[in-house]
C-alpha cells in the first residue's frame, strides 16, 4: 500500500509540476499583454496630457470670450436704449403730426366755404389779367403796325423736284 501512495504522490507531483508550467506558460504570455497595454497606457498618458493643455487653453480663451462679450452686451445695451428713446421720440413726433393733421383738416371743412370763394374770386382774378395782358398786346401791336400791312403780295416759290420718296 505504500507504493500506491508513493505513486498517488509522484502522479500529485507531475500534475502540480504540469500546473505549475502551464502557470509559468500563462504569465509569461500576460507579461507581454501587460508591457504592451503597459505601453498603450503611457501613450494615453502622453496625450491626456496635450488634451489638458489644450483644453486649459481653450478655457482660457472661453474665459477672455465671455468677458469680452459680457462688455459688448453692456454697450449694446446703452445703444439700445438710445434707439429706444429715438423711438419713442418718433412715435410722439407722428402723434403730434396726426394732431396737426386732423386740426388742419377740421379748420379746412370749417372754411371750406371760404376756401371755395378764395379759389373763385382768383379764377376771376387771373382772368381779367389774362384779359388785360392781351388788350396790351393788340393794343402795342396796333401802335407799332402800319396801316398797310394786309397789302402785300404773295411770291410764289418754285417747289424743288423730289429726288427720294414716293410720288405723289
């Protein structure tokens, strides 16, 4: 019976040699997993870096952006507001010119009738100048015309011979 345990101990002996070879086998094919994902890391490390650089200067110059534009905001709203009152400064110019306006226009339906008259009474104005203007005209022209003047005698043209054209 006691080479059955001698045997029992060389076969648990080999299969724990054979465990400890596969082991040995196992981690010498994760250290070159380990050394290449080792390497990736580092690599991603380095660029993690940049991105943080990068990502510091871009917030550096988000930083400045907002300012500036905080600032822009501030003197747009001052010109806002000045186109606001220049607004509301047109808005009481139009109501004030509605109210010229509709008190023209009362006070002409009021004098309508005078307005007319103004307009007639002009007509007839005009006329009777028209009237003594021409009076003065025939009248000079009377003066400076001799009494003869209706006896004249017509010359007759010789008419030039077409050289283009249709004929008549």
């Amino acid at each position: 019976m006691e080479v059955i345990l001698y045997i029992a101990a060389i076969i648990a002996a080999i299969g724990f040699l054979i465990l400890c070879v596969s082991v040995g086998m196992t981690l010498f094919s994760l250290k070159s997993i380990l050394n290449s994902l080792s390497g990736t890391l580092s690599g991603i490390e380095k660029q993690m870096e940049g991105i943080t650089r990068e990502t510091t200067s871009l917030l550096i110059k988000t930083n400045s952006l907002a300012e500036d534009i905080q600032q822009k905001s501030a003197e747009l709203n001052t010109v806002v507001h000045a186109v606001k009152g220049m607004g509301e400064s047109v808005n009481g110019l139009n109501a004030s010119v509605q109210q010229i306006t509709s008190s023209i226009s009362k006070s002409v339906e009021q004098n309508e009738e005078k307005i007319a008259q103004v307009v007639q009474w002009s007509n007839v104005a005009m006329g009777i100048a028209d009237k003594w203007k021409k009076r003065k005209v025939i009248e000079q022209a009377q003066e400076v015309m001799p009494e003869d003047v209706y006896s004249f005698e017509p010359v007759q043209a010789d008419k030039p011979k077409r050289k283009w054209g249709r004929k008549k």
